[in-house]
C-alpha cells in the first residue's frame, strides 16, 4: 500500500471536524430555516418562500464548492495545505448566522441564506479533499462510516436549537456557532498534512475510473434528492401526518420539538450500523453489497412514510429511511474517493461530486412545488423519491473497477 495507515487521533480530528460542518446546516435546512419562513412569510407564501431559499441556496452551494475546491488543489500543491480555507469558511459562517437570525423579511433572510452556503462550502470543498488525501483505501470505509454518522448526529443538535429552555433564539444560535467552532478547532490547530499528492495513475486507468465515478455521482444524486426532501420538508410532513397541512408560525414551533425528538430517537441506530457498516466494508474491501441493502432500506422507510396513518408509523418509516440513507452516503463516499481519476485535482473532482449534494436541494423543492404536498398529501411525493432511491441503489451497481 503507498498510503500508511493514519493514528485514532487523526480520525478523531477528522471526524469531528466533519461532524462539524454537518451542525453547521442540517439544523439549519431542517428547523431554522422553516421556522424563518414562518416568520418571515404569511401562510400561503411559505412552501413557495422555503423552496426559493433551498433552490438559490443550493445554486450558490454548487459554485461554491467547485470554486473552493479547486483553490484548495492550489494550496495543497503550493503550501501543502487546505486547512487555512476551512478558518475563513468558519469566520463567515459565524457573519452568515448572526445575519440570518436578524433578518426581518424574505429579502434579508435570501440573502443571508446565500452567503451561509459560501462559507459552508468554503469548509467543506477542502474538508473532502483532505480525507482523499490522507487516509488510505483500507481505512476510508471507517473514516466514512463515521462521517456518515455526522447527519444523525447533527439531527440530534437540531433537537438543542429548538429547546426553549437554553434561552432566547439569539442564545441558541450563539450556542450552535460556538459549538461548530469547538468541533472544527481541533483540525485547524493539530492536523498536520502531509502535502505528497500521489503520481498519476496510467491513462487507461484514469478512463475506466473516470467512467465509474459518473455512475456513482448519478447513484448519489439520486439518493441525495430523497435526503435532501426530507430535511427540508420533514417538519411540514410530520404536520401533515397531524393534519395540519398549512401551520401557523406558533403550531411550527410547538411541533419543532417534537419532530427534533423524532430526529435524535433514530440517531442512535443510524450510528451503529453507519460506522458497523463501514468498518465491515474495509475488512471485506466491498462497498456494493452495503450499498444495495442501505438504498432498500431507505426506500422501504420513505414507503412506509407515504402510507403511514399516525406519527408513529410516520417515525418509524423516518428511522428507516435516515438510517439507510446515512450508510448509503457514507459508503458511497469512501467507494467515489476510490474512483477520483487524478490525485492533482482532488477537491476540483470532489467539488464535481458535491453537486450530488447541491442539485438535490433544487430537485427536492421543484418536485414539492410540482406536486403541491402541502395541498393534496405526502403520498405521491414520497413514492415517487422512493422510486429515485432504487435507481440509485441500481446505478451503484453497475461500476467495474471497484467492488
């Protein structure tokens, strides 16, 4: 292998500076956001406001992070490092929350909303590009697993911003900011990387890797548009599954705690078999056969939303359809950074992969906008991002240079 095995203390630091960055916008797009639009807007202007925010949020995202990445290619071939990208995301992501906390109206709120996904993906672009660096093919299943334990994790922390009883709204976002700062801070101060980018892998090589990276990309992006339709439309799910289809600002809150609790009941499952999975997938060297059962999973989740008659059942089918999209996204991340064609542009190649995160974010609301859930039931829409999370789960396995 030409990669050594990396210590526990850098996949500690790693992984909870990844954790980080997760707290940084799952809360965000799952209860701070909604909860904005209901404040911001009147009742029959919220979906349309919510679905503009995550659309022009996630065009933003998209350029963001191919921009970041590439930079972050030039300071780690001409200084040997990423991490001075990441503390600049973190300083304006601190602005970007203290603005959208004070933002009185849809204009303001848009706007703040645009400039927290720069600094968001001004981390993350280089984040990913340090992990394809640094940690090598027999450990990047763990590595992944534990990242993929980031999204139920910072479910969790969503739990935190909606209890009243640790303050004021200001003082809840104070506390978000400060604990994304405590977990990204260990990477910026002890991480060392090595700066040694590995030779070019042979033309042919480089072809059949490039091929198989587009089908996983297609495999994510797939997936990713039910994630991201359930962190951004979960909360007015569940008020639908209560038979609120259009709340007030104050039945939201009220109900925010309760789908925040819903949120970190299945963090702890989601956990386990995220990092099991990925630790058994580098014992094995096959992240295929993980992958297929995580995208039934999550399919067999999102039917049982669909049908489900109480909020029970509705969680129920929430666990399942979290927990197999966390091990799907994980192990899809350890098996692309497998596939990247060229070590010198890894996190331009990355950025290329993060639009599996960011397109989603423009497909999950027009498909809501289409379909008008809020009008005529979750049902269809949730079928039918079932149907997409099977075509991932096929699409993943057509590719031939990894198992």
């Amino acid at each position: 292998m030409t990669s050594p095995f990396r210590s526990r203390g850098f996949i500690v630091v790693y992984a909870l500076a990844y954790a980080g960055l997760f707290v940084s916008f799952i809360p965000f797009v799952s209860v701070l956001l909604p909860l904005k639009v209901t404040a911001v807007a009147d009742a029959e202007h919220r979906v349309a406001l919510l679905g503009a925010a995550a659309l022009g949020g996630a065009a933003v995202a998209s350029v963001a992070n191919l921009v970041f990445g590439a930079l972050s290619d030039r300071t780690y071939r001409d200084r040997g490092t990423r991490r001075p990208w990441i503390l600049a995301g973190l300083a304006l992501l601190i602005l970007a929350y203290a603005l959208f906390h004070g933002s009185e109206d849809a204009i303001q709120m848009l706007v703040s909303v645009g400039l927290l996904q720069i600094a968001i993906n001004m981390m993350f672009a280089p984040l990913g590009a340090i992990m394809a660096d640094e940690v090598p093919d027999a450990q990047k299943g763990l590595v992944a697993g534990l990242m993929g334990a980031a999204h139920p994790f910072s479910s969790l922390v969503a739990v935190g911003v909606t209890l009243h009883a640790l303050g004021t709204q200001g003082v809840r976002y104070a506390l978000l900011c400060a604990l994304i700062a405590l977990l990204v801070a260990p990477l910026l101060l002890f991480l060392r990387e090595r700066g040694d980018p590995l030779p070019e892998p042979p033309p042919a090589l480089r072809i059949r890797r490039g091929a198989d990276f587009a089908r996983i990309w297609i495999a994510r992006m797939l997936v990713q548009i039910a994630g991201n339709g359930l962190s951004t439309y979960g909360l007015f799910y569940f008020l639908a599954v209560l038979g609120q289809k259009i709340p007030d600002r104050h039945q939201a809150e009220a109900a925010s705690e309760g789908v925040a609790t819903i949120f970190s009941a299945v963090t702890i499952v989601a956990l386990a078999l995220t990092i099991a999975a990925g630790r058994l997938s580098d014992l094995k060297m096959r992240r295929k056969p993980f992958l297929a059962g995580a995208a039934l999973l999550m399919a067999a989740g999102l039917a049982i939303m669909a049908a489900a008659p109480n909020w029970a059942v509705a969680a129920l089918g929430f666990g399942a359809a979290i927990s197999g999209m966390s091990v799907f996204l994980a192990l899809q991340s350890a098996l692309a950074m497998q596939l990247l064609p060229s070590p010198l542009h890894r996190g331009r190649d990355l950025g290329i992969l993060n639009l599996t995160n960011t397109l989603p974010a423009m497909v999950a609301p027009l498909l809501a906008l289409a379909l008008s859930p809020d009008k005529t039931g979750y049902a269809a829409w949730l079928l039918i991002l079932a149907l997409g999370v099977l075509a991932g789960g096929a699409a993943a396995m057509t590719i031939r240079t990894q198992d």
